[in-house]
C-alpha cells in the first residue's frame, strides 16, 4: 500500500512539474507580451506627438497659401493698374 501511494506521489511530482514548468513558460510569455505592449504604447504616443506637430505645419501652411494666394491677387490688380497707366 505505501508503495503504491509512494508511486502516486512520484507521479503527481513528475506532472506538477510539468504544470510548473507550463506555468513558467506562460508566464514568461506573458511577460514578454506586457513589455510588447508597453512599447507599443510608447510608440503611438510618438506617432501621436509626431501627428500633432505635422498638424501643426499643416495649418502654418495653409495659411501661407492663403496669404501668397492673397499677395497675388493683389499684384495682378497692382499690374493691371500699372498697365492702364502705361499701355492706354
């Protein structure tokens, strides 16, 4: 009767290791997915900045186009003024 509990035992010591060694790997695996996502995290916070600064440029710019859209306007009248005075 000891023997067979004794064996029992011995088995249960070869399979809990087993399930301790599945848990280690787990873990492990586990680990490794949180510094994953982690840096996932960083790196859409980068993106994030970076989107925001390029929106930035892109308003700065559109402004600059209206504004040199304006200035041309303004020299075309300027020259056509210049051209009434000059050719008639």
């Amino acid at each position: 009767m000891i023997k067979e509990l004794w064996k029992v035992v011995k088995e249960g010591n070869k399979e809990g290791k087993k399930v301790w060694q599945a848990i280690n790997k787990l873990t492990e695996r586990v680990d490794n997915l949180i510094k994953a996502v982690s840096e996932l995290k960083q790196a859409v916070n980068e993106l994030r900045e970076i989107t925001k600064q390029h929106g930035e440029r892109i308003d700065r710019l559109e402004k600059a186009v209206i504004e040199l859209t304006q200035a041309v306007s303004e020299l075309r009248e300027i020259k056509k003024e210049h051209e009434k005075e000059y050719i008639n």
